[in-house]
C-alpha cells in the first residue's frame, strides 16, 4: 500500500488532458483567478468610490452578490447551471468554454476573488489622506495622474496586507476545484485514497503541500510588506 501511495504521488498524479501535476493545476488556478480578480478589482474600485450611483451601485451590486453566496454555489451555477440554457449550448463559443471544468472553475473562481478584492481596494482608496490629494491638486494634477501617481499606488500599498490574506482563503478555495473535474490536489488526495484506502496517508500528503505552499505566499507577502510599507515603520 505504501508503495502504490508513493508511486501515486511521486507523479503528483499527470491527468488526463491537462498534463499538469497536483502541485501545478493549483498554483495555476490560483495565479490565474488572483491575476484576473486584480485587474478587475482596480477599475472596479475606483468605480465603487464614484458619487454618481449610476456608476457605484451595479459594482455594489456585483460585490454583494459575490461576497453574499458560497463559492461553491457560484461554481456549481456556472459550471452545470449555465451550461443547460438553451442559448449556450447553441452559441458555439460559449458552448466550448462552458463545457471546459477548468474554465467554468478559473472564471467562477476570478469572479469572486474579484469581488472581495475589489472592495479591499475602494476601502484603501477611501483611506487615501487629503492632504495628499490637495498637495497633488496644488500641483495642477489632473484626475488621471491623481489617481495613477497618487491615490491608486498609496492604496496598493495599505492594502497589502489585507491582500494577503484573500490569496492565502483562495489557496483554500481552489479545494472546491475538484467539483468541476479539476485534478487539483484535492483530487489527487482523493484519487490516492481510492486507489490505496489510506485516508490518513493521502489527505495527510495533501495537507503538507497546502502547508507548503502557505508559507511560500505568506513569507512573499511579508517581503513585500516590508520593501513597500518600510516608511510606516516607526
């Protein structure tokens, strides 16, 4: 038994069609979704500080709902949900898409660290002091180079930290992958406990790869912690 454990994950399980390991559709799915839910989250943010709610409430709106449901519901609506409307299946590209796990699990995936993210970044840019924003008026800025040299940088760095912690929940999050058919580690775990009957062995392995791949975000995070808000320090 120990031997068919070993075997099963000195390969970190190569699966069928993707030909990534465990290890690999992990990371992938969870720099893919973090890349995505950031560059949303900016112009997003910005748009959820605006005064006109014509412009401000369909972001509430789209943050509310992702932050208000389970992300496992999301997966599951996007994943089996879109794909038995009739105008999908008949729509060949979105037919191709919707019919791919790892697509349906990255776009369910980036939608919700979007959200959250997205409201990380308003409060930061809410946080933004006035004086920077007059000395920068003084200056005859205008609400472009505001934003970009001033308001959206100072605000990247303050919420750092927050930042951090939605990467570490969505290392955790990509758990639910293996609902869509996904091989991440999960799914390796779970296959290893098929093939060998060894739940302790198998999810226990899965656990230290999590572990590892923890304390490599938090430790790159605090890096950075440290390189972009070194002038907060007393």
């Amino acid at each position: 038994m120990i031997y068919i454990l070993q075997n099963y994950w000195q390969a970190l399980l190569y699966s069928d069609g993707y030909n990534m390991t465990g290890v690999a559709m992990t990371l992938w799915l969870l720099v893919t979704a973090c890349v995505i839910g950031f560059f949303m989250a900016i112009p997003l943010a910005i748009a959820r500080n605006a005064r006109n709610p014509l412009i401000w409430f369909p972001v509430w709106l789209y943050t509310f709902i992702f932050r208000g449901t389970p992300l496992y519901v999301q997966l599951l609506i996007i994943y089996t949900g879109f794909y038995s409307l009739d105008f999908v299946r008949n729509t060949a590209p979105l037919n191709e898409f919707f019919r791919q796990g790892i697509n349906c699990t990255i776009l369910a995936f980036g939608l919700n660290t979007g959200a959250y993210t997205t409201e990380i970044f308003a409060g930061a840019i809410r946080e933004t002091a006035f004086g920077e924003i007059d000395a920068a008026r003084s200056l005859g800025m205008s609400q472009f180079k505001l934003y970009q040299r001033i308001i959206i940088p100072g605000a990247l760095r303050r919420a750092l930290p927050v930042y951090s912690n939605e990467v570490i929940l969505m290392l955790h999050a990509t758990t639910l992958a293996f609902t869509a058919t996904v091989p991440d580690i999960l799914k390796v775990a779970k296959d290893a406990y098929s093939a060998t009957y060894n739940p302790f062995a198998s999810f226990s392995i899965a656990a230290v790869l999590y572990l590892c791949i923890s304390f490599g975000l938090i430790y790159a995070f605090r890096r950075a912690e440290q390189h972009f808000l070194a002038f907060l320090k007393p």
